[in-house]
C-alpha cells in the first residue's frame, strides 16, 4: 500500500533552536518527494523537490535528505524562527497511474520565544 | 499576480444543503484539482481535471460534483449526499497532471 508517514505528529521548540521533521514513505515506483510548509488557514507552499539521485537539497535555513533505499526523507530547520511555526508536508509522487500524489498527515511546528 | 483564488474563505452548509466553492486560476494551467483536509490526515483528491470539459474522480468523490466549462475555473459542489461535509477544502492547478502543483489558500466548510 502507497503510504507516507511522519514523525513527529507535532512538535514545540524555542526559537533560535534546530530541528529535524521525518518522513517515512512505502510508494512505489517512486518519482520524486517534496516538503511543503503550510500557515494555518493558508494553501501549502513548496520548499524543496527531490528526485532519485538526489541525496540533499537546501533552501535558506531549510536541508532536506532524501536515502531513497531506505525510503526515508528528513527536513532540517536551522535557526528556527517564529514564523516557522506551521504545519510541514511530506509529498511522494507516484510514477505512473492517475493519483499520483501521496500525502502525509504533516507535523505541526511550533516556535516559541 | 498569477495565483489560484478560492472563494469563500468560509462557507456554512445547512442540513439538506448543496454548497459550491469557488477556484479561479490565472496561471495558464491546464490541470486543476480538488482536495479535502481533515485534522490528522494527508490530502485526498476529491476531483480533478486535466483539460476544459474533462474531469475524472479522486478517491473520495462521493457526494461531490464539479464542473470545468472553462480554462481558468473549476468549481466544487458539495452536495447533500455528502454527510460528512465539514472540512477545509483545497484547489490546486498545475501545467499538467506530471507537473508541481500550486495551492490556493483554502475554504472551511462547516455545518450549521
């Protein structure tokens, strides 16, 4: 079964702080994975894409890994600032077949003072 | 600014009720998708269309109809029959179906 699943579900921590979301994913074949980071109440917003031969990939304070053999992802946040408090999304697209996309449930950030 | 606008940001859905939601694209996108986001889970694809006059359902289209006359539109109704229907709905669109995938900001639909 085509799954994406991550850890933790929700997370607080004090800004200036680093922090490591993870993604575990079972799709296959597998495409490509992006983090999205959504505001409550907003559309999500993509940070990162990662294919295959993709091992890391940075944006700003955001590093994300991808170990495809081990089929897992992880989005590290450095420096952590209040408005990165939102949720994070772990996307796998599928190749091939007509949904393609595969969703986690996110995690829920909070950065507090 | 191109973007995908949603409209309402809030919607209240009477008993016996259908409701439509509102998804405008100045992108120039030939796809275009419906999600539902519901607290502790991923997106589901309720609907989606890769060209003007064609959709195909998603994994949870029941209860649900869309329309795609035009490019730049794709309207959602949720209808009577979806006894479930509280949740925040999410438009997308991108230049085909192989493509990333822009969101709009989302409408919550609650029951009065």
């Amino acid at each position: 079964k085509n799954q994406v699943e991550q850890s933790p579900q929700s997370l607080i921590i004090l800004e200036g702080k680093n922090c490591t979301l993870q993604c575990n994913y079972t799709v296959s074949p597998f495409s490509n994975l992006r983090w999205y980071k959504q505001d409550t109440g907003r559309g999500p917003v993509s940070l990162t894409i990662m294919t295959f031969s993709e091992n890391t990939k940075s944006n700003g304070r955001y590093t994300a890994t991808l170990d495809a053999d081990t089929k897992q992802s992880s989005l590290h946040i450095t420096a952590s600032q209040l408005s990165d408090s939102a949720s994070y999304i772990c996307v796998v697209r599928r190749a091939g077949g007509y949904n393609k996309l595969i969703f986690g449930a996110g995690t829920r950030l909070a950065v507090h003072p | 600014d191109g973007g995908i606008t949603q409209s309402p940001k809030y919607l209240f859905r009477k008993e016996g009720q259908n409701v439509t939601l509102s998804c405008e694209q100045n992108l120039n996108h030939d796809a275009m998708y419906w999600y539902r986001q519901d607290p502790g889970q991923g997106l589901r694809l309720i609907y989606y269309s890769q060209i003007v006059n064609d959709f195909q359902k998603g994994d949870i289209a029941e209860g649900y109809s869309v329309s795609r006359e035009k490019k730049e539109s794709f309207p959602l109704t949720v209808t009577s029959a979806q006894k479930n229907p509280t949740a925040f709905y999410l438009c997308a669109s991108s230049e085909n179906v192989d493509q990333p995938q822009h969101f709009g900001d989302g409408t919550r639909l609650s029951i009065l």
